[in-house]
C-alpha cells in the first residue's frame, strides 16, 4: 500500500510502478457485504442519498482490498434527478426515468439543486475523514450526453438511437439540454471537491455510439465546457475523461477537452494506448470478463496491461465496471498481481 495518496499525482503524469489501482463499480453487487447493507437500504436510491449507508459501500472494497482511491457510492443520474426529473430503478431494467420532452428542458429546475445533493456532499465530507490517509477519493459525474440519452428515452437502448434522432430533430433544445447538464454538473463537481474529493472523473458510457460530427459536438464540446469551469476554480485537481468506445477518437478528445487522464475501455490496442500515454496519464484497461474468468485469462491481462502500460503514467483499472457475476477470490489475485508485479 502507498504511504501517500499517489493516485492523484499519477494523474498528472509521474510514473510509478507498481502502478495504482482501483475498479471502476468496485462498490457493488460482487461483493455480499454490499448486498447486504442493500438490502437494509430500501431502494438504490436510498442508498445513494442515505450518507451513513453511502459511506459504508464505498469502504467496503478498501477495507477488503486496501485500493489506492475509493470513488464515491453515487449514480451518474442523481443530477436528473436533482434537476427534478422522476427517477427510480427496477431489479432487471437498470434506471427508469419519464421521457423529456423541449418543453420539459425548458422547465428544469436548477434553485434546489444543490439542495437536492446535499446528501451526496454530505458523504464525501464522512469519507474523507473515514478514509485512511494514503487513499484518494475520487468524486464523478455523468458526462452530459450520455445523462441526456437517459433523460430523453427514459432507459438505456443499445445504440441510444432515440436520444440520437431527438438530437437531429430538436437540435435547438438538445444544445440546451447539454449546456445545462453541463453547468450543473461542473458545479457538482465542484462541490465535490470542495468537500474533499481529491480528483473527479467523468464518465461517457455512450460515446462510442456516435458518428464524428456528432462525437465532437455531444461529448468533445461539454466536457470541454465542464473542465474549462473546474479547472477554474481547482486548477490542481486531476480531471479523469472515460468516453468509452471513443475508438480512434480518444486522443482528440483529451487534447480538445482538456482532461489530465483517460480512461481506456478494454478494446484499446496496447499501441494506440501507448501513444496515448506518450501526452498525459491513462486508466485501464482489463477486459471486465477476463476478472470473471480468472486463472490465465486474468493472468495474461494483467500482464499485457503493466507490461504495455507500466512504463508511464498508469492508474491500472478495468476497461469498464466490474461485472456481479465476478468471483471476490479473481479480484483478491487481480490486486495481488499487481501489487507484486516487478519490471
């Protein structure tokens, strides 16, 4: 285990090896403590707003494992939510939420807002004195296209092709909906840190679905605009940017938006991640099902990541999050690994 918090200066490029670690979802449904505590929390959206319960999750996986960074137990859709939208989860189908309509963009409501997530910043203070010394805490946010598809089919689909044709159709009000979603999600990150997250990452799980044009302006553009703010206010807190499925857009995206690390999804070639590496730190980026598989699958990933990446700035991670089926014995040699992994 470090003896400082070295996730946060890996993010703005020293290269430490072994490198830093911490999964993606690595408070969840693999681990039975959290389905325990789950079950005492009602809803998951209790679960997310309930800060004792909240902080409990988020240890849990520190306290087993001894990660480098905890990430704070939350749900990229708390801001829809917070903006007054309807939200709720079913055991089956993920988050549900109403459809948005133009008109309904143009009543969001953004006065209690900060009030609505006053539980979420309520945690972060309890981890940051919870939490050993050494460890980071890294509070997120959803990027605003891919919290826009939910908001505007009201699930998730396997292309988001909805939320794409209400972008064509509704381009005046889909510019409105990101710009939103942008601001009140810089300010949310802002306060995040401001109550002791060390650096924040921003996840686009649904970049992968769009064509270059439309990359540019519903990914690229606010992101752009959420780290232009952060940066503003916390000029030296790292910013971590995942667009999964970015593909041969990645590098465009870090240069354009201006994150100090990428995550990489697992289908990166080592190549291209390496040239990647070559401006700024990289997350990732195992293949979630090689950590169910286990034995040579995980032990062949494993290495193919530290030995392709190792020599750089690496915060070694999943290339997406961990999987419920995942057995908690490949998460314990996974960690070993890496911990005992010489060049």
């Amino acid at each position: 285990m470090a003896t400082k918090r070295i996730v946060p200066e890996v993010l703005k490029g020293e290269a430490v090896f072994p490198p830093p670690l911490w999964m993606m979802r690595q408070a969840g449904r693999y681990l039975p403590e959290y389905r325990e505590t789950r079950k005492r929390a009602g809803s998951f959206l209790d679960l997310c707003y309930n800060p004792d319960l909240a902080v409990e999750v988020t240890l849990q996986p520190i306290e087993r494992f001894g990660f480098d960074a905890a990430i704070l137990f939350s749900d990229i859709l708390v801001v829809p939510h917070a903006l007054g939208r309807d939200l709720r989860f079913e055991e089956g189908r993920g988050p549900l939420m109403e459809p948005i309509s133009a008109a309904g963009i143009a009543a969001l409501e953004t006065e209690t807002f900060h009030v609505n997530l006053e539980p979420v910043y309520e945690t972060v203070r309890r981890l940051r004195r919870r939490l050993p010394e050494e460890t980071a805490l890294l509070g997120f946010c959803g990027a605003p296209w891919t919290v826009a598809t939910y908001m505007i089919t009201g699930h998730g689909t396997p292309d988001q092709a909805p939320a794409r044709l209400f972008a064509y159709r509704e381009g005046q009000a889909f510019r409105a909906l990101l710009d939103l979603l942008a601001d009140q999600s810089a300010a949310y990150l802002m306060r995040q840190i401001e109550a002791g997250a060390d650096a924040v990452q921003i996840f686009d799980s649904w970049s992968g679905v769009l064509d270059e044009a439309c990359f540019e302006a519903f990914c690229i553009a606010p992101v752009a605009r959420i780290v232009r703010q952060v940066r503003a206010k916390h000029p030296g807190v790292p910013i971590i940017g995942f667009p999964k499925g970015a593909g041969a857009l990645y590098g465009s995206y870090r240069q354009k938006t201006g994150v100090d690390a990428l995550g990489l999804d697992w289908t990166v070639p080592m190549a291209a991640a390496r040239d990647l590496q070559r401006t700024g730190a990289v997350q990732g980026n195992l293949d979630p099902l090689r950590l169910v598989a286990g034995g040579s699958a995980l032990a062949e990933g494993v290495d193919a990541v530290l030995k392709g990446l190792g020599g750089g700035p690496l915060v070694f991670n999943l290339g997406h999050g961990i999987l419920p089926e995942t057995p908690v014995a490949h998460v314990e040699d996974m960690v070993r690994k890496v911990r005992e992994a010489r060049r």
